[in-house]
C-alpha cells in the first residue's frame, strides 16, 4: 500500500496495488479506482483537507462507547 498526497489539487491517493484500472465509482469527494476483475486498485479522496478535517473532527467529539458514526461530506 502506498498513501500520497497531492497539496497542489488536495488530492490524498491510497494505493492498494498495482493493477492497471479499468473503472471507476465516485461516491461524492471519494473516487474508487477499480481493475478488470472488479478489486478496488485505488481510493482518491479530492478536496482531502476538508473531508478529512471533518472525519477527524467527528472522530474527536464522539461519546466513549459510541457502535457507529457517520460524517456525511
């Protein structure tokens, strides 16, 4: 696995291998890259500053116990 960040386009790449991608799902700032048998490739998340300021700031005010939280970017 391998994690960059692009600070230039807030672009942060999570790398799982490297197969060639064949397709790909957006699901709102989260782009999945898939290759030809369908195994995720890469996860891009854009505007990675904002979303990710926002998961840790749920992260950080979640009561102890709490089974699900849910940060909706």
């Amino acid at each position: 696995m391998k994690i960059t960040y692009d600070g230039v386009g807030d672009t942060l790449s999570i790398l799982l291998n490297e197969e060639q991608i064949a397709s790909a799902e957006e699901h709102g700032p989260v782009i999945l890259n898939y290759d030809e048998k369908g195994k995720p490739v890469e996860i891009e998340i854009i505007n990675a500053s904002k979303f990710l300021g926002e998961l840790l700031s749920t992260l950080i005010k979640a009561k102890a116990g709490e089974k699900q939280l849910e940060v909706i970017a």
